[in-house]
C-alpha cells in the first residue's frame, strides 16, 4: 500500500466512524459535503498578499476546475487576527479531499501562472505555515448555502465538547433536537454547520452564519434567543453540558470570495 492509499483508507476510516448511520453516494461520494477550512499564517511587510494574490489570480479558478467549489476566503474582523487568512474549501467526496493537492500541482495554469508561488524557495516562503480542519457537513444541512447578500459578513462559531458522547449530543440537539430548524426560521442564515473528523481541540463543531452587518447580526440573534421553540430546547435536560467552550469569530469575505 503506498502512501497515498494509506492516507485515503486512514480518512475514509475515520469518517466512516463521525458519519455512522448515512447512507453513501454514487460512486463513493457522500451525500454530506465535507469542509477543509484552513488558517494561513501571513507573512508581514510586502509578502502579506502572497497567499491572497495566488487564490484570486490562479488558485480558486483551478480549485474550481477540479471540483471544489464554491472557495471561501475570509479576512478577520473581530477575533484571533495574527495576519490571518481564512479560506474554506468544499468537497462532494473524501477523494476530492485527499487528492486535491496533487490534482492542484498537475495543473498546467498553476505551474506557469502560479509558478513563483509554488516554487517558492525556503528563504523566502510564500507564508508561514497554514492549519487546516476537516469537517463532514450535518445530516440535516448536508451541503453549504451559499448566502444571497450583496454586502455581507460571515459569523464563525466554534463548539468545543468535554468528551465525544457530548460533542455527539450537541450535534443532535441540532438535527434531531430541531436547532438548525429554529436557526432558519429565525432569520440566522446559515451557510454551514460541520462536525470536526480531524483538527484541533477535539470534539468540536463549526458552523457559520451570513449577516448584512453587525447590527443585523445582533437583531437576528435577539429574534432566536426570544423563540419559543429555542426556549424549550435550550432547557431540555438531554441536552445539558454539550458545549464547555465557545470560540466566535466575526468574518469579512474578500473581494474574489466566492462565498
């Protein structure tokens, strides 16, 4: 078995366990979108767009022409900043997931338009280092909406579970419990919620949601937190101690970002 097929068969394994009880698709691909959400460290100074300059000019339309798509790409507003790049990528199969990268590095554009980017030398890197999640879709949002606002600002929320029978829970209460449903008829727009296969700070989920503004945002969460159907689930002693941290992030879509 080469390396390859072992990394494949390690993915496909783990997912298997995170998605027991879905059904699969054709050809091997899931029902469920699964979420690479990567963190670039930036460099400082005159190389700072680097990552951003190859994504807009070469990157996303060659992601694209492989079948991920549509490409987030995020700068942060409020929360960690550290001269960060959020990009989110979306595939429809776990082959798409492992064999990206290869796919990407054979693509002709990307080796002449995209040279000096992945060609770039030890000494002078194109960033410092990018951290990436892997996240299968929830069974009752299986694929990501990309929202319909002209203006927009992205709200990322992270929940963190004590143990893995916690962190199941909490990803209950959203499909079965029925808070995805009060989330939508809330008006909070989601655009995705994902459960963690691999990352850190394990159990988490993540999900995110779409506003016009920061005064938008704060009237559509005042509109859930009145709800009645949020008030009774939020009581509901099943669902007590799921989440023991919260992390929330406040995101603004780049130019060329396709969510």
């Amino acid at each position: 078995m080469n390396r390859r097929e072992f990394l494949a068969t390690g993915v496909t394994g783990l997912a298997a366990a995170n998605l027991a009880g879905g059904s699969a698709g054709a050809a091997g691909t899931s029902p469920r979108q699964f979420f690479e959400w990567r963190q670039y460290h930036l460099r400082t100074g005159t190389h700072k767009n680097l990552v951003g300059d190859f994504l807009k000019n070469v990157g996303i339309a060659a992601m694209n022409r492989i079948g991920i798509k549509p490409v987030g790409v995020f700068t942060p507003v409020y929360g960690p900043s550290n001269a960060k790049l959020y990009v989110l990528l979306v595939h429809d199969s776990l082959d798409s997931v492992v064999n990206s990268s290869a796919r990407l590095l054979a693509d002709k554009q990307v080796q002449e338009k995209g040279a000096s980017f992945i060609n770039c030398s030890i000494s002078e890197p194109a960033y410092v280092r990018f951290e990436s999640s892997l996240l299968a879709a929830f069974r009752d949002m299986p694929k990501l909406e990309v929202p319909a606002l002209k203006e927009r600002i992205f709200e990322l929320r992270i929940y963190e579970s004590h143990c893995a029978k916690m962190g199941k829970k909490k990803v209950e209460m959203f499909n079965e419990g029925g808070e995805i449903a009060i989330f939508k008829k809330t008006g909070l727009n989601p655009v995705f919620f994902g459960e963690s296969i691999i990352g850190p700070n394990l159990p988490n989920l993540n999900y995110m949601l779409a506003f016009k503004d920061m005064a938008d945002r704060d009237q559509r969460w005042q509109v859930f937190r009145d709800d009645p159907d949020w008030k009774k689930l939020s009581a509901d002693p099943a669902y007590r101690d799921t989440v023991s941290n919260i992390t929330d992030i406040i995101l603004r879509p780049t130019e060329y970002s396709q969510i």
